[in-house]
C-alpha cells in the first residue's frame, strides 16, 4: 500500500535512526507497525462510515515523503475516524452508537471526542486522564510527569485545539511536529490491535468470495415480504432451559454469547420456526460482522445431504467445502438450522444429526440455533442448551392479537373479545398456530365456528394442512383416518395398545401403506392433538371430543350456553 520511499520517510520520522526525531519518545518496531496500519486502513475501505479513510492518509503521507512538507492537516488528520475503526473491531455496538449520532455535517476531526475514544480502546489507562487532557491541553508542559505516549496525546490535543479555535496559526515546524505526533498514534493504534486486525481482515478476505452483501439483502427483503404478506410480526416468546428452569428469554440467552449452541424445542405450532426466522432476521440488522445462513432441514434428501456443501451452496454463496470449513472455523457465521423432526426418513435423520454433532463439537467459535420437536428421540444432544418455547399466557395473547391484526384495533378487539368468552377456546390458542388461523379468518371475513367442537376441528384440520404442505409430513396425510378411528371409540382415556389397535386397523380398512404405530401416536402428540395422562395412557387435549355420548347428552339437558351473539 505504502510506497517504499513513504515507509523509509515514516521509519524516519518516529525511530530516530538518524537523529532527525526532536523527541523523546521513540516507536519501535516499526515495520511491523506500518502493516498493521496498511491492514487497518485496508479494512477501512469495508466500513461505509470510514471508507475515505485509506485515501485521506495514505495520500498525505505519501506527499510529504515526496515534498518534504505538509500538505493538508485537515486532509490527513482524520483521528475520530481513525479510533472509530478500533473501536469498531472491540466494540460493534458503541461504534453503531457514534455512527447514528453522528450528523451529516459532523466534522471527522473530531477532538473532543478523542480522549474518550483513546480511553475506550484502553490506550489511556486512567479515566481521570480524559477529564485531564480536555482541562489542561492549553498547557503543555504539564503533561510532563505523564508517559511519553500521554505526551504524544498531550501535543496533539493541545496543537489541535489551538489551530481550531484560531488562536494562532501553526508554523511549519509546528505543523511538522504534529504530523509526526499523528504518524505515532497511527502506528501505536495499530499496532496495540495486531492481532484484532489480522482476524478481521482475515474475515474480510474470506467473506468477499461468498458475496454476502447480495445474500443479506435478498435475506432481509424476503423476511420482510413474508412478515408482510402474513400480516406476521413477532412477539417475544417465553420459554425456559430445560436444564435449569431459567426464563431468561431467548433473545437475552443468545446475545449473550456469541457462539453459543442452543437447541429450541417444542411441539407443531408453537412457533419455533417463525422465531428461528426471525433471530436471523435480527442477525442480519444488528451487522455484527457474522453472517446468518438459514438451513431448512426439510430441504435435505438422500442424495443431498451434505450440511457443509448445503451452507456453501446457499444462495449468493457459493463456497466450496474447504472455504466452508475456513469459515466454520474462524466462526464467520451463525447458523440457523429449522427442522431436524422434518426428516422423515430414520436413516437420512441419523445422518444429518451426526453431521450437525460434528460441527457443534468441531467449530466452537461459530454459532448454531437449531429446531426440534419436543419428542424427537434422533436429535442433538451434545453441547447444546435446549430452551423450550412454552405456550402464550392470557398477557402474550393481548400482544400476539394487536401486533397481529394488521393495525385494525376494531378487529382486535373482536378477536380478544372472542378468545375471552370461552375458557376452552382459550386455551386453544394458546398455541400460537391456532392464534394466527383465527386472526386469519377473521382478518378476512370468513365464517368463524359457531362451537367449540367446531372450532377445535378447525385449528386440527388447519395444523394438519400444514403439516402435510409445509413440513411435508406423510404420516399426516391419513391422520385424520386414523382420528375418525379413534373419536369412534367413543372413550374418555386410551391405552396404547387400544391406539395401536385402531391404526392398524385403518392401515388394512383403508389399504394404506405401512407406517409404524408409535410414529403415528407421536405425531397426534406433537400436533397437540392428544397428550399423555400416564405410562401409555393417553386422551385428548380438547376434552369436548373426550366426552362420551352420555356427557355430551347430559351437558346439552343442563347447559344454556352458546358463542352465537359472542361472535
């Protein structure tokens, strides 16, 4: 980047190898330090805040080796932004801070921000000393029982301030001396931060080959056009570690670390991909330097099945495997992986759980959120922190009806209204699945159940439409086969063997292909559409379609209640 005629003019300018430095305060190491700030002013150009950064200096600094005089002081003191870098490379969030107040006229030479910046980047030691430098820098001489490089501050700070507010104009000696003052932070900068550098550039590198930028845009629009079109915002989810009972919420768990490894788990509807979606969504906004990669495992075939070919074909990517591997291992992204209980096949599942296993234990610095359901027994389990989604609260229901209803606060009020006349109804939403459907209809003025039987028809049959066209699920299919058996029966509990009876019989009653029993009573699980009462014993989660011919003769002698009017 630098000629050699600039490095030569640096090295002299701050090593003193031929007298020439009028300093006590001589920079060693030198050439060493003049790449860190080639990397520094290279990664610059990456940043969109910093990127005349690069020009600014390297020109200047090129001109005086060449003229043997100063150029411009304006042009080639750009400090604030100078420390911004750094400040960019330890600490994204109070960078993002300082650009978004940052005003469009706001001056690059900053200097009374150049104390708290110095101080963040722990280049200053002592707080005291900002308050000092800012109160004392018309007096340089008292810098003198400080460091040498407090000093270098102490000159600059001083010199700055006095040509700013037009106190005098500098000499050429003066202009000279603090040109060489800003050649000393430069290099003491960079070079403290060598290491922070070589990684970052190391990511920068890495990462233009994938073509992210066209990647995070496309993210993003889609996102935004699928939260459009489903008239969908996301509510904050409550949950708990299973390990530890914690209702941290999940958002707080991940941002915390930064590679963690955590496994969100529960049964069909109760969000866990919508919050999946909406985690990378949040990723990509946040611009931490990593790349989120959206995995859905449903997407996976017997032949296509490589997890690393996968993340490396993904769109705009385009990575071979051994680029994928450098990445994991650098950890340049996060991943997002939907749907472990998606693959239907127990063979392929293995497979893919194996492969995910490896990545978690091999790629400790990379993040890993994946999906599962709550009885998936092929699944990860090794160095993951599983967080289950619980289902919404009377509170989360308020928020999930008014973020959801489109702005429309007459609509939101008919569907609360709805959801409070009906304890059973309810609890039915509950499921935030159910939740969305009823919104749904009612957004567009379709005939809504008039009772509860018939609204936990609906939300069954609309869980099992899913589960058939969006995850794909063939055991689905007949499920509602398989639930006319079972309702027939006409019993309040059933034994598993009762269960296994019934599926079988429908198999052969109805010529389906085989399917193994224990799967079928999983999924009715997983749907929310029974639950377990005992060892292997089991009934349904609305108690309306448990009741006996006798209850339901005897509730409608006794009960006057209807949701006609409610409506």
């Amino acid at each position: 980047m630098f000629s050699e005629e600039a490095k030569k003019f640096i090295e002299l300018e701050v090593a003193n190898v031929d007298g020439r430095a009028d300093s006590d305060f001589v920079v060693e190491d030198v050439p060493r330090k003049i790449f860190c700030l080639e990397q520094a002013l290279k990664l610059s150009e990456h940043i969109e805040r910093l990127s005349g950064l690069k020009e600014s200096i390297v020109n200047q600094i090129e001109y005086m080796a060449k003229n043997k005089k100063v150029d411009s002081i304006e042009e080639f003191e750009k400090t604030a932004q100078y420390l911004e870098l750094f400040i960019y490379l330890i600490d994204p969030e109070n960078f993002d801070t300082i650009r978004g107040t940052a005003s469009g006229n706001r001056s690059a030479n900053n200097s009374q921000a150049i104390p708290n910046y110095l101080y963040t980047l722990k280049m200053i030691d002592d707080e005291k000393q900002v308050g000092y430098l800012r109160s004392s820098y018309k007096k340089a001489e008292s810098y003198k029982n400080y460091s040498d490089m407090f000093k270098v501050y102490g000159n600059l700070y001083y010199i700055r301030n006095e040509e700013a507010h037009s106190v005098r104009l500098l000499s050429p000696t003066q202009e000279w001396q603090y040109v060489r003052d800003l050649l000393i932070l430069y290099l003491e900068v960079a070079g403290h931060y060598e290491q922070k550098l070589a990684t970052e550039i190391n990511r920068t590198d890495l990462m233009k080959e994938t073509r992210v930028e066209e990647y995070l845009k496309e993210m993003k629009e889609n996102y935004e056009k699928e939260a459009s079109e489903k008239y969908l915002k996301y509510i904050v989810l409550d949950g708990r570690q299973t390990n530890t009972n914690s209702k941290e919420s999940l958002v707080s768990l991940i941002r915390k670390n930064d590679n963690c490894k955590i496994k969100i788990i529960g049964n069909a509807g109760m969000g866990k991909t919508t919050t999946l979606k909406y985690l990378a969504y949040t990723d990509i906004l946040e611009s931490k330097g990593r790349t989120p990669i959206f995995l859905e495992l449903r997407e996976v075939s017997m032949v296509e099945n490589n997890i690393l070919e996968m993340i490396g074909n993904k769109t705009h990517l385009n990575c071979k495997e051994e680029m994928v591997k450098k990445i994991l291992e650098n950890g340049y992204i996060n991943l997002y992986i939907d749907g472990i209980n998606e693959l239907y096949d127990t063979d392929l599942k293995k497979n893919v759980v194996n492969q995910i296993n490896s990545i978690i234990t091999t790629y400790p610095k990379t993040k890993v959120i994946l999906t599962d359901r709550e009885s998936n027994k092929i699944t990860v389990t090794d160095n993951v922190l599983t967080y289950i989604i619980e289902q919404l609260d009377d509170n989360k229901i308020k928020d999930f009806i008014k973020n959801n209803t489109n702005g429309d606060t007459e609509l939101s009020n008919k569907v609360q209204k709805l959801v409070d006349s009906n304890d059973s109804i309810k609890n039915m939403v509950r499921i935030p699945f159910r939740l969305y459907k009823l919104i749904t209809i009612m957004l567009r003025g379709k005939d809504i159940p008039k009772t509860v039987e018939e609204f936990d028809i609906l939300f069954r049959n609309a869980i099992i439409e899913r589960e058939v066209e969006d995850k794909a699920s063939q055991d689905a299919d007949n499920l509602l086969m398989y639930l006319e058996n079972i309702i027939s029966l006409n019993q309040k509990e059933y034994s598993r063997s009762e269960l296994i009876e019934v599926i079988s019989y429908t198999i052969k009653d109805r010529n389906l292909s085989n399917t193994a029993s224990d799967d079928i009573i999983r999924l009715l699980l997983d749907l929310h559409i029974m639950e377990k009462v005992s060892f292997q014993t089991y009934r349904f989660v609305n108690h309306e379609l448990q009741k006996t011919s006798e209850d339901k003769k005897e509730e409608l002698e006794t009960s006057d209640v209807k949701l006609e009017g409610i409506i």
